[in-house]
C-alpha cells in the first residue's frame, strides 16, 4: 500500500517548496537580522569576518537560496514517486518502536555527515569546483541567509541525501522531518558569522566531536580545509581541518566583549 495519498507532482513540488521556505524563514531570516543587522555590541567580539554584510550579498544569497529551494521541491516530487512506487523504506506506524525512532536520528546526521563531507571534497576539485561550487564560495564572509546559496548542480547534490536515506534506512516520516530540521539549523550555525559556543569548548569531549560556527567559516575564507558539516570526524581522520582551526576558535571566544549592551544597527554599502 503507498505511504501517501496519491497527489499531482505540482502539488507536491509546491508543498515541499512552501514548506522548506517556511523553516528557511524561521531559521534564517531571524538570524540574519539579529546578528547582521541588530547585533548587540557584547556579541560583536565574537565576529568571525569582518562584517558588515552588504545588502548584494544578502541578495545574492537569497537569491541562489530559493532556486534551490525549488530544486529541492523536485527532487521532493521524485522521492514521492519513489514511495508511490513502493520502493520507500520511510513508514508511519510505530513498527519498529521509539528507540529505533530516537536511534534513527543521529544515524541519518552521521550518514549524511559522510555524504556531505565527500560529495564536498569532490565539489573541490578544481575542475569541478569553478562550475558548481563557486557560487557557494562567492560569499567570503557568509550570513545565515547563506545556507541554501548553492549553485543549481550543487543543490541537486545537496538534496541527494534524501532519496539515499529512503532507499537504504527504514525511517518514521516524523524523524526525518527531525532531521532536516537539524540540518537546517546546523547550516544556519555555521553560516552565522558569529562564534557562539563558550571559551574552552573545543577543549572538550564534545567540543571534539561536533563542528562550531569557526569551523565552517574558516573553509569560506581557507577553501581546502574544513569539509565536514556536523561532526569533526572525518577531518580529524584525514587532516583537514585548518592548523589554525583550535587557534582561531580560542582567540575569537576570548576576546574580551565590548562593555556597552545596546544593540547596534549596521550601516552598509549598496556596492
């Protein structure tokens, strides 16, 4: 029996469109605007770049963000197809239990850690890298706003790992949605411009295992280190991460804040 009702491929693409703008509205818009354009002054020391953002950038990034968007709304119509087919392994009752649920979740966040990391560093291959993810690349210093800025071939890679995860991972619909929303949120983060994990965290168990905002705004600034998304794992593994990467995290999270706490609107040029 389908997963779903049956539905027009307009409807779906359309419902995914409208859904992954909505979760981009509420994860990116808001974080621009509090760090990019209302920033109080005792964040302002955890600046990674040297800001501000200008108002082409942030179109510029809106712009590549919904034409991905929309390539992801197509690719939604494919993976519907796909379970309209029978060939989905996502299900919606409670067959295999709510730990295999919970479990589910950071099983798909290490898969597609590894996707990403890959796919990232053939994505940076020289050949490749001028006709796919430069467009990524164009934003020095990027914003939240950033997240989806992808070249249409590289959004097409990106959304890849959904059809990858229900062809092969017997997954609840409701953990998946879970975890495109980690997903989101984690591209947000490290697309913030601004270190928000305390001083000595990369000192830490944890701080060792998961990626920070410094991480990936090095690779912006350092493009051949630093490919992973979530975890620290595989650029551990295979040293890539930046040899500054430690250095730049304990320096940015030490810098004394500035001591007044009003917010401060950034003037920026139109250039």
């Amino acid at each position: 029996m389908p997963l779903l009702p049956h539905r027009s491929p307009v409807d779906v693409a359309l419902g995914v469109i409208v859904l992954n703008l909505v979760r981009y509205a509420i994860f990116a818009v808001p974080a621009f605007v509090l760090f990019h354009r209302r920033a109080p002054r005792r964040w302002l020391s955890r600046r990674l770049g040297p800001g501000p953002v200008s108002p082409r950038q942030a179109r510029r990034e809106v712009a590549y963000s919904l034409v991905s968007l929309t390539i992801f709304g197509l690719v939604g119509v494919l993976m519907y197809g796909l379970a309209q087919a029978g060939l989905s392994r996502f299900y919606v009752d409670d067959r295999y239990g709510l730990g295999w649920f919970l479990l589910s979740i950071p099983v798909m966040l290490l898969l597609h850690d590894t996707y990403f990391y890959w796919t990232h560093r053939f994505m940076h291959w020289k050949p490749v890298f001028k006709h796919v993810h430069r467009v990524h690349h164009l934003s020095h210093d990027p914003s939240p706003l950033a997240a989806y800025a992808f070249h249409p071939l590289e959004a097409v890679i990106e959304a890849g790992i959904g059809p990858l995860i229900m062809l092969t991972l017997p997954v609840h619909r409701h953990a998946f949605l879970i975890f495109l929303t980690i997903q989101l949120a984690m591209n947000v983060l490290g697309h913030l411009g601004f270190e928000l994990f305390p001083r000595g965290f990369m000192r830490s168990s944890l701080g060792r295992f998961l990626n920070t905002t410094t991480h990936h705004h090095q690779h912006h600034q350092k493009t051949n280190w630093n490919f992973g998304l979530y975890f620290n794992l595989w650029d551990r593994l295979l040293g890539t991460n930046h040899p500054r990467y430690e250095d730049t995290f304990e320096a940015v999270t030490t810098a004394p804040a500035a001591e007044e706490p009003e917010a401060v609107a950034w003037t920026v040029e139109t250039r």
